[in-house]
C-alpha cells in the first residue's frame, strides 16, 4: 500500500532529515536558539536574530490556528492529480512560527481563519512521516 | 550614493509576434533572437556596437547570445536572479555598467515557449534548482501540495481578503481592465477576444480565490531591449527614454514565503521609495504604469507596496475605471501578462517606451511623459524602474 505513495516528499538529509525524524517519532519540534530563545522555522543553520549557531529542537505545543489557505481545484503537478480539491494551509503556531500543512479533517470549504487547530502526524512512507493538523 | 537619474536609456526595442496555438515554431534561443535583433536595429545601432548581454535567469547563455548576433566583443555578461523581476532589475546594473564604462550597450532579452514549450507548473514543480526556495520549497511546501506560482501567492490574496475585506468583483476588475486595453493592441494574444466581469466570475477556480482568469497567459514570445548612456544615446536616431529611477529589493525572507512577520511586505516595499527618490518624482506624478501581473492580487499588493494607495486600499483603488486607459492611473496600457501574453515582464518595458515615444497607436496615453513599470519574481522579489521621455 505505501509503495503507492505517489506525492512529492521531503529529501530526509542535514537539517530536514532532523525535522522529519521528529516527527517519524511523534513529534513536533521547531529550532529554538540557544543564546535568544528565538524560535525558528523553517530550519536554518544560523539564528537570524542573534547570529547563534547553537540550537536545539524543542518540543512545540503543537497547537495553533489558521492563518491562510488556497484551495487547489486544478492539481498543478502530477503528483496531486488525484487529491484536488484540498487545501495548503498555513498554521501559525502558539510559539509564532508558522507551517504550510493540510487539516485532515475539514472540508476546503469550510476552513476559517483563526480557527484552532492541533498537529497529527501521517505516515506517508515507511520513511516519511508528514505533520498535518486537525480542528480542535 | 552616485546619481544615476537620466544618465542611462533605452534606445532600442524589438518583440516577436506573440502566440499561442500552434507555437511560435522557433527555439528558446532562435525566438529572443529575433527580439534581440530587432531591439539593435531598433536602436539604430550594429551588433558590433553591443558589447553587454543580460540574459534572463535560466531562459539563455550570455556567450550563446554573442555566438549567434556576432556580438564579437561582449565585455559585460550577467544575470539577476530574481525571476519575473529580473528585466526591471536589469535595467538598473545595465545603467550602471554604461554610466561606469563597464559596457557601451546592454542587451537584454527574454522570452520563452511558454505556451509550446515546458509549462512553468511544470519546471517549478519538477526542477528543485528552478524552485524559488529551493529545498525548503522542496521539503515543506511540495509534500503538502503546495507546488505552483498561482497557489504560492493566493495565500497572500486570501489573507488580504481576510485583513481588508477585498474582493473577487475587485481583482476581476484588474483583469477587465487588462483585457479591455489588449483590444487596442494588434499583438495582444486577447485581442478581439472581450471579457465582461460576469465572464470573469463564471471561469472556473484554479486555487481559490484565484480563477483562470486571474492568472496570467502562458504564450509564446520574445522582446528585448538595448541600454546605452544617455551621451551615445543622443547620437543615435532612435527616441531615448531615460531611466530616471531604477530600484530593486527582496523580500524577508525571499526564499520562504511562509514565515514572514509582515506578509504583504515584499521587494517593491523597499525599492519603491528609492526609486521615486531616485528620480525626484512621486506616485501623482506617474502618468502611466506596467504593473507585472501574473495574477490579478498581485497588482492590487504592487500598486499599495509603490505608493499609489495604502496598504488595504488596493481594492477600492482598482474600480471604477481608475486603472484603464481614460483612468486616473491606466495600467497595462498593452494588456500586461493576463491579456497580451507572458513575456517576463520584458513586455512591460517595451510597452513603457513606445508609451514615451508616442508610438502607442490606439492605446496611447495622453500626453504620456513619465512611466512606472515594475517586475515581480520568485517568493515576491521586486523592482521598479521610473522612466522618462
């Protein structure tokens, strides 16, 4: 069934290959710099606040809400020709950041901006485990 | 900081007849060409004369270029990669290369087979390297299904939908307008082919709230244009326009178009007012502008970003006949990416200048003395060129 996976997926090396292998475990993580406490995302290698190389990858409380969506009628790549319509949200999380992720379940037609929403995790591969979000 | 104001021109335009079926049977390369070609001779200046080549970002090969037209002494070769900004933004190092001695005369072309030839859906979905974003776009936008131009930027629209209550009458307005001008131009793709606003609102959705035709056209087509400084300019039989302001900025940050704290900020924001600083003018003073639209919203966010309105009064300032010829600011005088055809903004330039020689035809603006165009590449990188008669 997973070797039917036909949607494009993240490259799991440098710092996506940590991300994602948080959420493989369950988790959300976003870099929070060492030296300001400024939280980051998506990731990068230096804090673009204080200039710190030094992170680490805390927990995220995984909630937020809503801030912007598209609703896809017209798949554009192959690999979504099957899935229109649905809808790339952006999720702006309680520590600021934000997220493009899909809501499981809700219908494009009925997302809100604002609306609360928590983080799920999908296993899209044996490998690949994507963040999504539904409505709490 | 070195004034550069009216210190560099154009001199020099050339296009390719623009199309879609059956495709414009030439090359990438043969089709700017011809543009290239026509922009030299337009100048009434010999290839040998042109020792600088711009090339658009991924559509050509400076030395390529110089192989072909013969240009035996090219000194001065390079590209911004700003995507859709890149002619505007070319302007300027062109001015720069000719005010410092870097170059006597600038080409720079663009066009493509955008209609015949691979579909930008495709390159931007398919080629990580041609991905604004690269492995960020990659890594947390595609997966999620966020893969093409129109769905990067409807985000946006939405959100400015939400904050400032605009509508979809609003952005159907800019694509009346910009089809309403393509019936007075001959090589405008739309041409003899009207839209009413109710037409607007029955196209089908592409990714709410974007229609199809709130997106711009995929075509066929080629133009160019050559610089040289305003000295050797007034030797040369062709019409000057002088480039009066040129600016150029990115976004933050411009590789993700997410996780910026002020979304509806983008490259314009910061290049607009040095542009009009550059040029000692102000919007009102503006007769004319070429706004690059590759989507409706677009030109709402670019006409608040340079100043013609504030931020949140894009909508009310597009109606009401405002933005079309007659208008208190006409806008794609030509009928811009959405109704002539998408040409990398390069067509917004050409049709600046004709604007400024008077050579407009039916579509001339009335005692048209200063022109604004602007380009608009990649995650919302921005320039802006004020250009003068």
């Amino acid at each position: 069934m997973m070797a039917e996976y036909k949607k494009p997926l993240p490259v799991l090396e440098e710092l996506s290959g940590e991300f994602y292998g948080w959420c493989k475990k369950g988790q959300l993580r976003f870099q929070r710099c060492s030296d300001c406490g400024a939280w980051r995302h998506m990731p990068r290698e230096m804090c673009p606040e204080c200039g710190s190389t030094t992170w680490d990858w805390q927990a995220s409380s995984g909630r937020g809400k809503v801030f912007t969506w598209t609703v896809a009628e017209r798949p554009l790549h192959p690999g979504f020709a099957d899935a229109a319509p649905y809808a790339p949200v952006v999720v702006e999380m309680e520590e600021g950041v934000r997220v493009l992720t899909e809501i499981v379940d809700c219908a494009p037609a009925d997302l809100k901006i604002d609306m609360p929403v928590e983080v799920v995790f999908e296993d899209a591969t044996e490998e690949v485990t994507l963040p999504k979000f539904r409505s709490v | 900081m070195i004034d550069l104001k009216d210190r560099a021109c154009i001199v020099g335009i050339g296009e390719t007849a623009y199309c879609r079926k059956p495709g414009s049977g030439l090359s990438q390369l043969g089709l700017q060409l011809q543009a290239a070609k026509n922009a030299v001779d337009d100048a009434g200046l010999s290839l040998k004369d042109v020792d600088g080549i711009m090339p658009f970002p991924n559509l050509g090969v400076a030395e390529e270029f110089a192989a072909n037209l013969g240009v035996e002494n090219l000194r001065f070769a390079t590209t911004v990669h700003t995507g859709g900004a890149a002619p505007v933004a070319s302007l300027r190092i062109a001015a720069m290369a000719v005010c410092t001695g870097a170059a006597n005369a600038v080409l720079i072309p663009a066009g493509w087979n955008g209609y015949s030839g691979a579909r930008t859906r495709q390159t931007v979905s398919e080629d990580v390297s041609s991905l604004p974003g690269g492995k960020i776009a990659r890594d947390y936008y595609l997966p999620f299904g966020l893969t093409a131009p129109p769905q990067w930027y409807s985000l946006m629209a939405r959100r400015h939908m939400h904050e400032f209550g605009t509508t979809s009458e609003q952005l159907g307005a800019i694509a009346v307008a910009m089809r309403k001008h393509a019936q007075l131009n001959p090589n405008a793709v739309m041409h003899g082919k009207p839209m009413s606003l109710d037409e607007y609102l029955a196209s089908p959705m592409i990714t709410d709230p974007y229609r199809l035709f709130d997106c711009c056209l995929e075509t066929d087509g080629a133009a160019a244009v050559v610089v040289t400084s305003a000295e050797r300019a007034r030797d040369l039989a062709s019409k000057p326009v002088r480039l009066m302001g040129v600016a150029s900025g990115q976004p933050y940050p411009a590789d993700e178009i997410v996780n910026r704290k002020d979304i509806f900020e983008t490259g314009l924001t910061i290049a607009a007012p040095e542009a009009f600083e550059a040029a000692g003018v102000a919007p009102k003073d503006i007769d004319f502008a070429e706004i690059y639209d590759c989507f409706t919203f677009e030109v709402l966010q670019q006409l608040e970003e340079t100043g013609f309105c504030e931020r949140g009064e894009g909508g009310a300032f597009v109606e009401g006949g405002r933005i079309e010829l007659g208008g208190e600011l006409p806008v794609n005088t030509h009928g811009g990416l959405l109704s002539e055809a998408h040409v990398l903004g390069m067509n917004h330039i050409v049709e600046a200048v004709k604007q400024l020689r008077g050579d407009a035809g039916d579509r001339q603006v009335t005692d048209a003395e200063i022109g604004l165009v602007t380009g608009w590449g990649d995650f919302g990188d921005g320039s802006v060129c004020i250009l003068g008669k």
